[in-house]
C-alpha cells in the first residue's frame, strides 16, 4: 500500500485520458459531434484533468460548483470538497445555443486547430465575470492577465463530464520533463519517498530558488521541482528556455537520489494566493506531500503581498488538504554572511548595490528575484555571481541574444520596406 499523500477528495486517482480502442472509437465518435473551440487555458484544463491532476473533477463545473468555488472554495456536487479556482468551459451563443442537456460535443483547441476531447452537455449558464475576478484575482484592474482572460472569455459556461484524447504536443516537446500523476508517483515510491516537497517554478532556477529546494530536502525525503510548461504571459521566458536552464542547475548542484524534475501543462492565471491553493491541490495529486510557498508565490505585478500565497493556508480548513504548505523566508545573497540566507537568519538590512557592469558596490542583501533576473538579462546587463549559476547565466544570454537579433532583423526588414515604398 501507498505510504504518500492520497489523492485529492479521493482514494485513487481519477484520469480521464482514453487510450487503445476506446479512444480511436471516442475520435472517429467525434468527427460527427458539434465543435466547441477551447481558449488555451481551457484546452491546458482539460489536459490536466485528463492525467488525473486535477482528481477527482470529471469535466467542466456547472453553476452551483463555479459559484462555490468563488466564494467559499467549495464544491457543492461533491459534498462541498475544498476547490479554491473554478474550472470552466464558455462557448460563444452561436454555438451555445443549439446545445441541450444530453448532447455530446468536440472539443477542440483553437491554437493548434485538433481535437482534444468530448464532453457530454449537462447545463448551460452564465457567470458574473466581475464576481469570479474579485474573488480570485482580487481585482478587476484590466492589466491583470488573468483578469483579462476571464473578462474575454464567451459568455455562456457549458458544463458535462468530459473525455480526453490528447495531451497536445506536451509529451513530445517535454520528453523527459513532461509527468502525469500516475509517473510521478511511480518514481517517488520508487526512490522510497514518504514526504515530497514540491517547488513550483516558472522562472528559470537561481539561486533564492535553489536554497529553498535545499531546504526543503533537509525537511523532507526529496524534492520534486515541478516546472509549469503551459502557456505563460508576454515577457516571461519561454518554457523550452526554461527548462533548459534548470536542468543545466540541477545536474551540477544537487544530489540526484534527492531531487526529480517534472513539468506540468497547466496554464498560469498569476492569481497569486488562490493560484497557490490550486497548485497545491494537483501536488497532492503527484504525490507531494509538501508545497514550498516563498515569497509572491504565482503573482504578478503588485495585486498581492509578498506573502499573501503562505497567509491563505491559515484562512481554509485545516482538513481541506492532506498536503502542508512549507512556508519559506524572503531570501538573498547576503555579503556580510558571505551566503545565501533569509529575513530570518541574517542580521543585516542594507540593500546591495550593483552597477551596470554586475560590480558590487556595497550594502549587504542582494535581494533575488526571476523578475530582475528578466530584466538584467533582457537589457544586457551583468547578472551578479551571487545571483544565478554560471551555467544558467549561459543559457539565458544565448536566448536573449537570439532575442535581440530576431527584433534587429525584423527592424531592419520593416525599414527597409518602408524605403521601397
């Protein structure tokens, strides 16, 4: 018998990806059905309700279970289950309309123009865009992404059990990265894990992010850095990049029987605290027993405070989740200690000072984040020693290179059009 975390609201998990005959029948079925285009975040839902990651849910929420999911991260159709973010599908009216309960339809991701699954209809509403942004989001300021992706999405929710039939292209562009639940469970008993720390990342790994994964293998058997592979917003680094770059740290810098990479295909909401309690309901799923919560935990912008993702785990029921938060520290380089360290441990305050060239110029905390990482590296900055390894330095100039050199030729293209003209 298992000695990780059960699944999420149940005793197995629950994937809902056909494979074999049954799938071919569930496609050629389709070919038939009415067509329901996916946004991308719904088409990643999908997915992840497909590989079981989001167990023990059967297809897209109908009314009651959104309206509990937004105001008191409950669903009423399964016993009022803790779920803190609605999952959802909307349709245009065109194609809403024709639709009644018991009709089957296909769904199909409108990216890549391929079907993705079949759902059977059960109910047809509409939502209050503004309430499941204030819930969720905190704010219905339009720059948020993804206040901006539920305020365009259709009007009408369609709702139904579904079946998938395809993970996209996620298994084959993330060979070797890309888990289901079911995997990564398999390899955590395996290595004989009990307890599994998982650290979410969307950024490539420096060094703030390698301490805490440190940490949490002291605390724990091992830890599972799971990298968010699904789409993510405009400016973030691509997760091909990304990936990339933190298996060029963890090959070098950590112990292997202590650490395992996976990548998931989620798409990012960046709704910060209630994003957190979503990540930590599918890594119950994977089998972690732990989530690591830093600082501005799935944020964006300055929606939240920076430790709004660790103060949420004290506001739901202590018996919502089988999985603990570990909740970590503001953490920097700190040149008095001459280490890593955090609010915690150091005794100095003054901000480091660094000039253009990645010289340091005195003060004591370099305090490190993915966002300034960006930054430097997109400016052509020097990114300190102190704040990335040298073989994600590498990787990330390589990119941003190749960056720079796609905008100059599309610039010089454009003028020299402009000069034909």
């Amino acid at each position: 018998m298992s000695k990780l975390v059960p699944p999420h609201g149940s005793k197995v998990l629950l994937p809902l990806l056909l494979e074999g005959k049954e799938r071919d029948a569930e496609i050629a079925k389709a070919q038939k059905l009415p067509k329901v285009p996916m946004t991308s975040r719904e088409t990643s839902d999908l997915i992840m309700m497909g590989i079981g990651a989001f167990t023990p849910l059967r297809g897209f929420m109908g009314y009651e279970d959104w309206k509990g999911s937004c105001n008191s991260y409950q669903l009423p159709s399964q016993g009022n289950l803790f779920w803190p973010i609605p999952i959802t599908l909307s349709a245009e009216p065109w194609v809403a309309d024709p639709l009644k309960a018991g009709d089957e339809v296909a769904l199909w991701d409108t990216e890549t123009d391929a079907l993705m699954g079949t759902m059977k209809v059960t109910e047809k509403y509409v939502i209050d865009k503004e309430l499941e942004c204030k819930q969720v989001f905190r704010t219905l300021d339009a720059k948020h992404p993804g206040v901006q992706k539920v305020m365009e999405q259709a009007p009408v929710n369609l709702a139904g059990p579904v079946k998938v039939v395809s993970e996209s292209y996620y298994p084959e562009m993330f060979k070797g990265i890309y888990q289901r639940p079911v995997e990564a469970r398999a390899q955590f008993e395996e290595r004989g894990w009990t307890t599994v720390a998982a650290l979410q990342l969307r950024n490539p790994m420096h060094n703030s992010h390698a301490y805490l994964a440190w940490i949490a293998i002291e605390v724990c058997d091992g830890v599972y850095i799971h990298q968010l592979v699904g789409k993510l917003k405009e400016g973030d680094i691509p997760a091909e990049v990304r990936v990339r770059a933190i298996d060029a740290l963890v090959n070098k810098y950590f112990r292997k029987e202590r650490v395992m990479q996976g990548g998931y295909p989620m798409e990012m909401r960046y709704a910060g605290p209630r994003e957190a309690l979503l990540h930590a309901v599918f890594r119950q799923n994977f089998g972690c027993s732990h989530l690591i919560v830093g600082r501005d935990h799935a944020g964006v912008g300055d929606y939240y405070g920076p430790f709004d993702a660790q103060t949420i785990f004290h506001e739901i029921p202590s018996d919502a989740l089988a999985l603990k938060p570990l909740p970590l520290d503001w953490t920097f380089y700190c040149y008095e200690c001459g280490t890593m360290a955090s609010m915690k441990t150091c005794p100095h305050s003054s901000k480091a000072v660094i000039d253009d060239e990645g010289r340091y110029k005195g003060g004591a905390r370099l305090l490190l984040s993915g966002t300034l990482l960006r930054k430097l590296m997109s400016e052509g900055k020097m990114v300190p020693p102190e704040f990335s390894k040298p073989e994600v330095v590498a990787i990330l100039k390589e990119y941003y290179d190749s960056v720079e050199q796609k905008v100059e030729i599309k610039l010089h293209g454009h003028a020299t059009g402009a000069a034909k003209v």
